[in-house]
C-alpha cells in the first residue's frame, strides 16, 4: 500500500494491489474545482489523460454504483513483447470532492472482467463522521 497526502491537506492518494487478483486499485480525494458533476470528471479525466495513455483504444463509458466509468484497454510493449492492460476510471462527485478511483489489471483476458465488475459494485463513499 502507497499513501501521499498533499501538503495542504485539500488531496488524499491511496495505491493497493491485490496479490492474488492481479488487481492494482488506485483512489484519489480532492477538492471537485472545475468539474462539478461524476460525468464532468470522467470526460475531463479522459481529455487531458496523461502521455503514457495516448495509445490507449477509445473506451466504453458507463455508470454504475454512483460513479461515471470509463473502461479501456492499454497496449504496452517492452523488450520486444506485447501485453494488454484494461483499465476501469471512476468518477464521483459528493459534498464538493472529486473521488477518482482507478482500476487496472495486466495481463488481462475478458474472465477478469468479473474481478473489476465485483469490485466497483462493493465499494461504498460514506459521509464523514463528525
């Protein structure tokens, strides 16, 4: 497990991975700023997506448990071999924070999909207790 927090406090980052599942699980809190709906967050994350995803196929959108998802496929290469690596991107936005939660597996083959699916239906974003 990684945690980086952002010196201000306003953003929070938390990296898992599932040994077992090959399942990479990322999550993201911060302040919602320019994109005030999950549907926002999720276009805006796929127009500005970072270099390293420029190869990556258009991909499906869809919501499901609250969040707006985008699901695509990445190819990446290295010493001379090919692999494929799906990814899930979910965006909720609540009480004026973003909540980004990412989801990747690779290899993968389309009996991992039920992995991703079981994992974005069991997760829950609770008000905080005061």
């Amino acid at each position: 497990m990684a945690e980086r927090d952002r010196p201000d406090g306003r953003a929070h980052y938390y990296l898992f991975s599932h040994n077992v599942t090959g399942l990479n699980i990322s999550v993201r809190i911060e302040a919602a700023g320019t994109c005030t709906t999950a549907e926002a967050c999720r276009d805006a994350h796929w127009r500005d997506r970072s270099p390293h995803l420029a190869t990556a196929e258009l991909p499906d959108r869809s919501e499901r448990n609250g969040f707006a998802w985008l699901e695509f496929t990445q190819k990446l290469q290295a010493a001379g071999r090919t692999a494929e690596q799906r990814h899930f991107s979910g965006h909720l936005v609540r009480d004026g924070y973003w909540v980004d939660v990412r989801l990747s597996m690779g290899p993968y083959t389309q009996s991992d999909r039920r992995v991703f699916l079981d994992f974005l239906d069991a997760i829950r974003v609770e008000p905080k207790v005061r």
